[in-house]
RNA sequence: GCGCCCGUAGCUCAGUCGGAUAGAGCAACAGCCUUCUAAGCUGUGGGUCGGACGUUCGAAUCGUCCCGGGCGUACCA
C-alpha cells in the first residue's frame, strides 16, 4: 500500500519536474490527518528555495486528481501533504488477505538469496540460563521475519569446545565423581557449580563404579557432560519451538585447517607478530586501544581466532546476509573479530551483528538473582515451567534489542487482563469464539465466496481494514531493521482496532444476513492478521481462553 | 580513565535516518455485562522526553559538555 502511494508522489513530483528527493511517507500519529502524510514539499523547500506551504499547494493539486485513490487531499501545518484514501481501496485489502490466508504479509524481495542466522551459541558447559532467553527468543523471531521476507534461512549454532571452559566442564565433573568416592577430593577452584554436575557424576558412577578414578580418564568426562549438556540445551530449545540447522563445532576448524591457515594469512600479510612468546593481531590504532593476542604462549588461540576463522568459513559457504546475535558483553569483540575477518582479506559488507543488552528479572518487587556462581541458578528451563512458553517467548521480544530488559515473571505468570500477551491472545479468541457460534447458526453464511464489503462502513470497521492493509508494510520494514519487537507493537494495534470494532459491531445478526457475512470475512481476515503475526514472534493463537 | 549502550507518565516501555497537540500497557479515579468471551470497551487525571548549551523554520530525535545506570576495557569466552 505504502510503496503504491509512495510510486504516486513520486510521479507527481516528476511530472512537475521537482528534483529527486528522499521524502518521508508516515501514516500520521493523528487520524485526523488522514491516511498517508508526505513531507515532500518541506523537503524540497530546503533544495528550491522555495516556500514550502506554496510548493506543497502545488503538489496536492496534481494529487487531487488521482480520485480513484484519494477521497481527500490537503495541506496542512508547515507544509505537510495529508491524503485520504478512498475506502474502496480497503475493501480490496480485504480480499486480498482472504486470499492469501497465511502468506498474507509475506514479500519475495529476497527471493533466492540465502541467509545465515548464528544465535544461541551457549558452549556446552551447562543447561541454559534464563538471560539466555532474550537471545533464544529474539533469534528465533528474526529467522521468522527473514523467511517472511523471501530468505532461505540456515539457523546455526557455533560453540566453542576446545577452550578452557570444557576443561573446566570435565575438572568439575570429575571432582564431583570423585566426592562420591572420597569426599574430601578437591573442587577445582573455577569450577562449574551446578547442581547438574553432579547428577552428571553420579550416573557415571552408577554406571562404571569407581572404575574411572585414574585422571587419564578426563576426556570421557568432557564428552559425556558435553553430550549432556547439549541434549538438555536442546530439548529447551524444543520447548520453545527453536531447531537449528547447523551445529558449528570449533575443533571442526582446528581439523579442517581453517585456523592455521588463517594464522598464515596473517603472517604473511604481515598483519601479525610474535612477541614475549604470543602471537599479535596489529589493530588499527584509530579503533582500537590496543593490539590483541590471537595466540597465547602456551600455543592455544584466543577465542577471536577461531571466531574470526569461523566467520571467514560462513563467508566461502556463499550466503548474501549472515547476522550473529550476541550479548552486550561481546559489544567490543566482535568489532575485533571483523576487523580480523576484514585485515585476512574478506569483505564484510553482508555481515550484521545485532547487541542485545543484559535482562534483568525480578518477580513484582523483589529481584530475581541470576548468580553463576551459587547452585541457586534460573535456568531457561524453570522460567518456561513458571510462566509458560508463550510469555516466555512475548516478553524477551517485546522490547528493542537494544535497551535493558527487566522480565517481571510474576507478571509473565499472571493469567489475566494485566498480562500483555493475552491482550492480543484474547482478540484471537474472540474471533474462534465468533465462528463457533456462527457454525451453530449462519454455518451457510461462513462458507459463501460473495460479500458486499461495502456494508462495511463503520469507523470501527474502516479503521480496522486500514490496520490490516499495513501488515505487509510492518513485516516489510521490520525485517529489514531487524527489530521484531515492532511486530508486537503492530500486533497490539490490530488487537485494539478489533477490539473497537468488537464492542461497538455486533457480528451475527439473523436480521441482516448480508452484514453478517461481511463482517466474518472481516473477522476472517483479522484472524489471519493476527494468527501470522502470532507465528513470526512465535506465540501460539488459542482458540478459547 | 577510555569505548559501546541506555536514561521518555508513579511502574514497565513504544516513539529516535528532525516534523504537526509526545503514545501504549499496568497502577489511580469514574462509568459500561438480559445480546457473538468484561482477559473487553469508554472517559478522567498524570510528562522540565536525565541536565545545560548549540545547529535548525522546526529537536525526545542531530552535535558538544555534564549527571546517573549497564556492559566492556584479559595470553576468559
């Protein structure tokens, strides 16, 4: 709808031989304004010289005459242009939605390229833990979005095994198995504390005694809390409907020489060097404070080395868009990263990295503690159990990305009208409700291809068409900004706009079968709207509540 | 100290590539159920958009500085 109204300034513009310029076209913040506001004229105002209210007078007229679109338009304020869109225009909408049903909203500007998602990438060191959740939950709604949007979609997974913490995994799971032999066998002092190290131990010593004892043993550890680990991650992730395609390993890139390949490339390239037994990456003194180590002096990399290794490996398997999702905490190294990626020659145009910032929980007043380091943790797993997937899933992305997220559960557990997601749950429910009924009593009046949708002239029911001819526009805009918490937002304004129209517009009326059948195509096609904006965020629609 | 992010109604947050009277939910107050689910609707109150200065016809939005909070600033990941 925008791009058709947007093809039509445009036009306008260019028969009255105005410059090209970037304008914006909003529908206004008030209704009164219309349907469509453009500021071409302000705009164009700066570059002519000219006065904009003038200039815009100008313009309006060309507009004017384009009646199969506009039932009005004016100028208003400095010079805005506000058009009203001729209703007819809606009820067209209206059969395309019905038409399309659930590829109602989705565009092919993508179609046939390939994009690759890494998200989640929790190392198997222990279940995951409710601050993962915002990343799991967001990741997933932007695979969703980027579908929408005509991508094929690889859903990954990177983790690092060969590093530190693994070790640290198989010390601490080792030290717990020996604690049931001999209590007083040392905790390794960074040790993973977790409650699920120990039942890891006891298993295994239900199984193999105290054969194991010998600490030549320790790699059976690793691999076994490691398989562990990742059947519980993954069966979280289950849960809340997420499967990735791909589960990137980093050995893989130590077996497959990407890693010492790369660490050549550097050297020859002269972009790094050895010093006090270390290998260095030079850093760009303007960007970064300091050169940073690749290769610590006992001959193991840093994590940027396979990172950057692996992200070179993602570029040669051919995608036109990869995007990472990452914490706050990694805000500074993935810079490092890409410019690592950049330095060994690669380009990293098609590279997004979306930062999410840290989530708080607390449950009403009192905060939730997140410590890594008592046995007290809140995994993703009890945070699912206590409030459901559904909140779970609304919550973490309902917020931008990019701002402090505080997770009241106590909220998220409520079953009730202060909860938001049942708001719009609930404006699904109504509908289902609606043709329950009407199956009883106008079953005939479902089923009929013909309506008049020109008895639908309420503002309620005008208002409501116009939400839904926006859908495609929102999933449009949203995917490219990355940002689903805007889906939310429209979803909310589809539920009010429904809601309106709900209490003031009764739908079954045995006394006038021609309006009945219009307004449960409209329902129809609000069902639609909402149960695809339902799937992107990854909520499911109820049908009763 | 330096770098990145955030600061909007009592609370949680939308709005931020400059645009019209700054919005929503919750909380408060006042109404609406003999009719398709009141988990809904209608109305009222509530704001120095952290602060100051600057750019502009126009600033919550851009710039500089300051204040407050988060994250980072490792031969951890």
């Amino acid at each position: 709808m925008k791009e058709i109204i947007s093809n039509i300034v445009k036009e306008v513009l260019k028969a009255k031989e105005l410059p090209e310029v970037n304008f914006s076209l909003e529908p206004p913040k008030n209704k009164a304004f219309g349907d469509f506001s453009v500021n071409a004229a302000l705009v164009l105002a700066k570059s002519t010289g000219r006065n904009p209210r003038e200039l815009a007078g100008e313009i309006a007229e060309e507009l004017k005459k384009k009646s199969r679109y506009f039932s009005k338009v004016e100028v208003a304020g400095a010079g805005f242009i506000n058009m009203t869109l001729n209703e007819t225009i809606y009820t067209g909408v209206l059969n395309d939605i019905l038409e399309k049903g659930e590829k109602y909203g989705r565009n092919d500007l993508n179609k046939g390229k390939k994009a690759n998602l890494e998200w989640v990438s929790a190392n198997p060191t222990g279940p995951l833990h409710a601050g993962h959740g915002r990343q799991v939950c967001l990741g997933k709604a932007i695979a969703n979005l980027l579908e929408w949007s005509g991508y094929e979609v690889t859903r990954e997974y990177y983790y690092n095994d060969a590093g530190n913490q693994m070790n640290n995994l198989a010390k601490s799971v080792y030290a717990r198995y020996m604690q049931i032999i001999d209590p007083s066998f040392p905790f390794p002092e960074d040790g993973y504390h977790g409650e699920y190290i120990k039942e890891y131990a006891q298993s295994i010593f239900d199984e193999k005694s105290d054969t194991l004892k010998n600490s030549d043993n320790i790699d059976f550890f690793k691999e076994y809390a490691e398989k562990k680990n990742f059947e519980r991650i993954k069966k979280t992730l289950e849960t809340l409907g997420i499967k990735h395609d791909v589960f990137f390993s980093e050995t893989e890139l130590y077996r497959n020489k990407d890693i010492e390949k790369l660490l050549s490339d550097f050297r020859e390239k002269g972009a790094s060097r050895e010093e006090e037994g270390a290998v260095w990456l030079n850093m760009d003194r303007k960007r970064f404070q300091k050169d940073k180590v690749i290769v610590k002096s006992t001959g193991e990399p840093t994590y940027r080395l396979p990172d950057m290794a692996y992200h070179i490996n993602k570029i040669k398997r051919g995608y036109d868009y990869i995007i990472d999702i990452f914490g706050s905490d990694h805000g500074d190294t993935y810079k490092e990263v890409l410019y690592g990626i950049e330095t060994a020659g690669y380009d990293v145009k098609n590279i997004k990295v979306i930062i999410h910032q840290m989530v708080t929980f607390r449950s009403g007043n009192e905060s939730v503690r997140m410590s890594k380091r008592s046995d007290n943790v809140y995994y993703l797993d009890d945070l699912i159990t206590d409030v459901g997937a559904d909140a779970t899933q609304f919550f973490f992305v309902m917020r931008a990305a990019n701002t402090h997220l505080d997770f009241d559960i106590e909220l998220a557990k409520e079953q009730s009208d202060k909860n938001p997601v049942y708001y719009l749950q609930y404006a699904h429910a109504r509908i289902c409700g609606i043709f329950r009924n009407a199956a009883e009593n106008f079953n005939e009046d479902i089923k009929v291809k013909d309506f008049n949708s020109g008895l639908l002239t309420e503002p309620e029911a005008v208002d409501l068409l116009k939400v839904l001819s926006r859908f495609p526009d929102e999933v449009e805009s949203v995917t490219a900004a990355l940002e689903p918490h805007k889906i939310i937002t429209y979803l909310n304004q589809t539920a009010e706009a429904f809601h309106k129209f709900y209490h003031n517009n009764r739908v079954l009326n045995a006394d006038d079968l021609e309006t009945t059948k219009a307004r449960l195509k409209l329902c129809e096609a609000v069902r639609t709207v909402l149960r695809n904006g339902f799937n992107i965020i990854g909520i499911t629609a109820p049908e009763r509540m």
